[in-house]
C-alpha cells in the first residue's frame, strides 16, 4: 500500500461521510487513528474485515487490529501519522453538521473547513463530484476553488511549478465572477490570488 493509496482510502471515506453522514465511514476512520496512536480499539467483525480488506497496512494480532510494522518504512510511518492526526482534529471541529449532498452552499462552507485544515486533496475529492454535475454558471467558480486546493497540494509535496499554474488557472476561471458567491469574496479572492506567494496561504 503506497502513500497515494493511503490517501486515496482517507479522502474516500472522508468524502462519504461529509457527502451522506456516512457512519461507517466515520467508524472505519476513527478506529484506523486510534489504531495508529499506538491504542487497541475493539471493532465488531464485520467491520474488522472490511479494515483488513481495504487497508493492507493492518493485520489482526491476539484477536485486535494493529499495523503491520513489516510493511511500514519510516517514510510511511511518518505519512500514516501525519494524515491521522490532520485527520483527528479535523474531526474535531465538524459538530452535529448537515451532510452537504449536491447543495453547493454547503460544500463550498465545508471546502473552506477542509482547506484550513491543511486537507487540500480532500478539497478536491468533495468539489470534484459536485462540478462534474454543474453545467451552469457556476462551473467554472467550482473548478477554480478547486484548482486553488490543489495548487496548494502540489506546494506541499514541493512541486512549485504545479502550484504557480494552478493558480494561474484560477484567475483565469475567476475571470466571470464578482461580488459575493457563496459567502466566497471573489473580488478579494482574485486580488489576493494575483498577489499570491509561496509563503502565504490564500483562502477562498
């Protein structure tokens, strides 16, 4: 299971829960953190197996999930404990929310949660579906606060040029918009995007 897998299984489950108030996605993620603070959570059978199944990394010992250390090399270790603890407080912060299904509202407010977080992909992975169903005149709004989220992954995974194109591309798709969409300022976001630098984060 390589870090692109390990991302891709904590958005997934994320998104789902963000999307439809998905429990089990919520009690897979949760039992996954606890089990990588080093605790030994009890989790009924079924679920245990689907652990098993879809996260290579875990294996079961005296009857409890624990991660397999064999299959773990420092750098992975290090990544899986990262992204559980971005993900621990993050959890945190969500409350009694509504889930945001298609309400663009709703996503765009929950994006913003994710982005301070430091979840950049996840940004990404919760606005895909909803701009791949918008043909309006919103799409391109979408796909820009998209393109910002990732601009930011790409910084940091170092990839400076990723980052200036993206950005780049959200000006471009901004270019139609102004005043106040969705509790967005698109007038400051442009500026602040046309003067963005490596070393500040600029918010939508």
């Amino acid at each position: 299971m390589d870090l692109f897998e390990i991302r891709n299984w904590f958005a997934h489950n994320l998104v789902d829960y963000l999307r439809e108030k998905e429990e089990e996605s919520l009690r897979k993620l949760n039992v996954l953190i606890e089990i990588v603070d080093g605790k030994s959570p009890e989790v009924v059978e079924y679920l245990r197996e689907e652990l098993l199944s879809e996260f290579p990394l875990l294996k079961l010992e005296n009857g409890f999930l624990t991660l397999n250390e064999e299959l773990l090399d420092p750098f992975t270790k290090e990544y899986l404990e990262e992204k559980s603890e971005k993900y621990k407080d993050f959890l945190k912060t969500l409350g009694d929310f509504e889930p945001v299904h298609d309400d663009i509202e709703k996503n765009i407010h929950m994006a913003r949660k994710l982005f301070k977080s430091g979840l950049y992909f996840e940004v990404h992975e919760l606005l895909e579906e909803l701009w791949f169903n918008e043909f309006g005149k919103y799409r391109e709004f979408i796909q820009a606060l998209i393109q910002i989220a990732v601009a930011y992954y790409h910084l940091q995974n170092f990839n400076v040029k990723g980052y200036e194109l993206l950005i780049q591309n959200a000006i471009e798709l901004l270019k139609g918009y102004e005043g106040v969409l969705f509790s967005v300022d698109v007038d400051k976001l442009k500026k602040d995007l046309a003067n963005a630098t490596q070393d500040e984060l600029v918010e939508f």
